[in-house]
C-alpha cells in the first residue's frame, strides 16, 4: 500500500497508508511525481518554525510536481493528464489585498499547503485547482518541482525590477540564489555579480549567468543598482545593503534566525536605499517563473544533487540539515 509521511509534532514523524482524496467542486487530485525539501520543511519537523505557520499533524510538502489524474465538479476536464506545478497558499480571493493581486498578504489569515494543509509528501495531493500553474507536455517533471522557491525568487526579481543594463548582484548560492541568478540573467544585466561562502558553487553560478563572483569576506564594491539578497544568514541583508550604490534597490528574501544584524536605518536614510520584501509567491510571480522555465531560459534540474524514495524522509531532512556543500536540492518520490 501507498504510505504519505505525516509529521505528528517536533521531532516525531511517521509513515501512513495513504488514501487519495477525491476532488470536490473546483479540485483537481495531482499524482505527485517529485517533492522538495527546504529549510522550512526541516524547521516543521524540528519544532522551530513559529507556531502561527504550522497546524500539526501535518502531511509536509510545499515544492512539487506532478501529473492532474482527477477533477471535481467545475473544474475544467481539460486539465485532465496535464503536467502541472501548484501555489502552495491558499488566499481567500475576496479580500482587499487578494484582490490587490497579493495572495500572500490574504487577510484571512495564512494557510499553505504542507503547513496548515495537507502537502505533497504523498502519492496524491488534492487542492484547488486555480491554484494550479500547467507546463509545457514535454516538461521535466523532476526540474518543475524547484518552481516552487523559482517562484519565491521571480517575486523578487519583479520587485527589483532590474532594466536591462542593469548592474546586478545576488547575495547567497544556495537554491533560492542560483535560481536568482538565472532569473536576473534572463533580463540582459550589464554584469552581475554573485557573492557566496565560498568558491564551492562558483563554477555553477557562472554557468547559470554570473559573471563575476566574490566570498562574502572579500574587499566587496559599493556600485550595484539592484541586489537580491537569498541567503538568510545574520549578516546576509548588511552585506547585501553594502553592495548598493546611493538610491540602488535592495530586495530581501532570506529568513535568519531571530538576532540577527539589521539594517542601519541611518545608512538607508543617508543613501536613500530602497528596501523591499518577499514572502512567498503570488500568482505573477508564478506565472512568470513557469513561462521562464518553458522558454529553457530557467534551468532547475543542475540544482538537483539527491533524489530519495519517500520512505527516506529521516536521510533527507538529514541531508538537508548537514551544511554539506555538495548538497543541492534533495527530492523524495512517491
């Protein structure tokens, strides 16, 4: 029988039978092909993401793709069989701000799959199918389950809105980094610079677009116009501010542990910096990391260093937790 992963509390997790939900009005039922795991995924199953941001027990999984096997009443039939990749919060598309276009502002208060609502750590996942993003039918399944956090950095990069000729820079070489990178590369930077821990990932980021890169404790220049900053370490958003030129854009998508060092509201004024945010993906953003990946010019699949059976949740959170360069992106299948 079919086992999903279901995480009871910090610390505790199990295997259950899986029974796959049939869609109701307005659903479509996925059969999930790959699910990634991030920090956040880890932080679920640790006990340390904030109490608001997760309902246990829950079924984790919020990066995925998979093939639409079923569809409720309304939901059109033509969705049927296509390869697809979803948005993980679920808005309430009533509210000013979802109507605003800022589903991950809903004022309903927050709900997102593999958090408070069942994820894709399963063989099916069912959820409103407006929610859905279709692909291409000749898509790379395994490489669309890293749309999710694309996704999180394309509304990024369109609230940086870096013009072409733009000088560029993205702080972090992590997933959320080398995604940022190929997204700023696929709108014509007059340079672009990447700066990292170390050179570990720096042959990858040239090859995704860089064309320089810097240690983050190296002599650092000061003329950026625009810097996405992907690390989320405690001194990723000053190193990040430092790369800025006066009047330059700074978009923050890292989440440090709490403490650490913020921004000199002294400097922002003085420079007259500009500080933007993202947490999550609105549908745009969606939409424009899907239609990036169609036209070849995002390219997930190198990102990918593991791929587990989902019977492996311990080795892949493992993995994930273990600070090894070499680990990449980790995938569980059903």
């Amino acid at each position: 029988m079919s086992s999903a992963v279901v995480v009871d509390g910090p610390g505790r997790h199990r295997l259950v039978p899986h029974t796959p939900i049939a869609p109701g009005p307005g659903e479509a039922r996925v059969r999930v092909h790959a699910v990634g795991i991030c920090g956040s995924d880890r932080e679920v199953h640790q006990g340390n993401r904030p109490a608001a941001y997760v309902r246990y027990p829950v079924t984790p999984g919020h990066e995925w793709s998979g093939v639409v096997e079923a569809v409720g009443d309304g939901t059109p039939a033509a969705l049927m069989g296509r390869k697809v990749v979803g948005e993980g919060f679920r808005n309430c598309q009533v509210c000013e701000r979802c109507h605003a276009g800022d589903t991950t502002l809903c004022t309903a208060g927050y709900e997102e799959t593999g958090f408070t609502r069942p994820g894709a750590m399963a063989p099916t996942l069912t959820l409103p199918a407006r929610l859905l993003h279709v692909l291409p039918d000749g898509a790379d399944l395994t490489a669309a389950a890293l749309l999710e956090p694309a996704a999180c950095v394309a509304a990024a990069a369109l609230r940086a809105a870096a013009a072409p000729g733009a000088r560029v820079a993205v702080v972090g070489t992590g997933t959320l980094g080398l995604l940022a990178v190929q997204i700023l590369a696929a709108g014509s930077p007059a340079d672009l610079l990447v700066v990292g821990v170390d050179r570990e990932r720096e042959p990858l980021a040239r090859e995704f677009g860089a064309t320089a890169f810097l240690p983050h404790d190296a002599e650092l220049p000061a003329d950026r116009d625009v810097v996405i900053e992907a690390a989320g370490s405690a001194s990723a958003a000053g190193t990040a501010a430092a790369l800025l030129r006066r009047g330059g854009r700074l978009v923050l998508t890292g989440l440090p542990a709490p403490g650490a060092a913020g921004l000199d509201p002294t400097d922002l004024v003085v420079r007259q910096l500009e500080v933007r945010t993202v947490f999550g993906a609105p549908p745009d953003a969606w939409a424009h990391a899907v239609r990036l990946f169609a036209a070849g010019l995002l390219r997930p699949r190198p990102l990918v260093t593991h791929e587990l059976p989902l019977e492996s949740f311990t080795e892949a959170i493992g993995l994930v937790a273990s600070g090894d360069p070499k680990v990449g992106k980790v995938l569980l299948r059903p």
